[in-house]
C-alpha cells in the first residue's frame, strides 16, 4: 500500500479508513448510532417518571400509583440501555463517507458510491436548525444528495468538500 493518499486508489484508502487508519489528505466521517436519540429520551423519560412517583409519594398519592410509576420508569431505563453487543446487527461494512484529495467516496445502506472532483461541477449545502444536507452537481447536469447529520461530524462535510472541489477547480 502507498503512504501518500494521492497516489493510493479509492479502495485502498476505504480499506485503511476501515482498518481504523485514516490516510493523510483524506479525511472520514462515520455514521452516527442512529438510536442515541431514541435511548436519550427514553432515559428523561425514566427519570420524570421517578420523580413523578416520588412526588405521588410525598403527596400520598397511593401505594398502587406509585408501583405504577415506579414499573413504568423501569421499562423505560430498561429501553434506554444500549443493546449488548451480541443484540447489535452487524454490518459487514462500517457506513462511513471519506473526502479525499480526489473526491468522495460513500458507503451507506444504498452500496458504494463515488464522485471524483475533476466530475463535479459544484457542491452546495443548505442548512436549517438540525439538520445539513450536501447537493453534489456533476458536470453532465446529474445530482446527487448527502444528508450529512446521519454522519458524525457531518455539519463540517460540506466545508471539507467545498474547500477540495476549490482547490482542485484553481
């Protein structure tokens, strides 16, 4: 394998992102645990719950209301928890997008997609509160659609590819 990413193909530079090595010039954004959300509020919701059993405690509320509760915000922990690592579906692949100094390489639950920069025309991001996406125009017209908060770091995608797709356009 090369040591400088401009001469090492796509394949080798997603092989060493997936061998945990990011080459230098290329720089990887991982997919982000899509269920981190859901446990998040799953474990504020346990935590109302004790503190509405507490409060039905102190207010005498009833012995029956506060089990109630009490099994309510268990379940609740209990789906908040992260599955053990057995429960997890593996993947074969980790979904991940690399920027390279030559382009883009993506692998997500659509397969393996590339663009090189010399192809692109323009890249443009739109962002709103939460949310980033990236529209990728090649020079034939075609489009193509990133949504970059599914990535780690995704907000910083656009500016990465922006600032390549310049510096191979000058």
């Amino acid at each position: 394998m090369h040591d400088d990413v401009g001469i090492m193909t796509d394949i080798e530079v997603l092989l060493s992102v997936d061998a945990g090595r990011v080459p230098a010039g290329a720089v990887a954004f991982f997919m982000r645990d899509a269920d981190a959300e859901k446990r998040k509020m799953r474990a504020l919701m346990a935590a109302v719950l004790v503190a509405m059993a507490i409060g039905s405690g102190l207010a005498d509320g009833g012995r029956a209301c506060v089990a109630l509760l009490m099994l309510a915000a268990g379940i609740f922990g209990v789906l908040a928890m992260p599955p053990s690592s057995d429960e997890r579906p593996r993947e074969i692949k980790r979904r991940v997008v690399v920027v390279t100094e030559n382009g883009i390489i993506m692998r997500d639950g659509r397969g393996l997609r590339t663009w090189l920069f010399a192809d692109l025309q323009a890249a443009s991001s739109m962002r709103q509160a939460d949310r980033v996406d990236l529209w990728l125009e090649r020079r034939d017209g075609s489009k193509s659609f990133i949504n970059c908060r599914v990535f780690q770091r995704g907000e910083y995608l656009p500016d990465v590819v922006k600032q390549r797709l310049n510096t191979q356009t000058v």
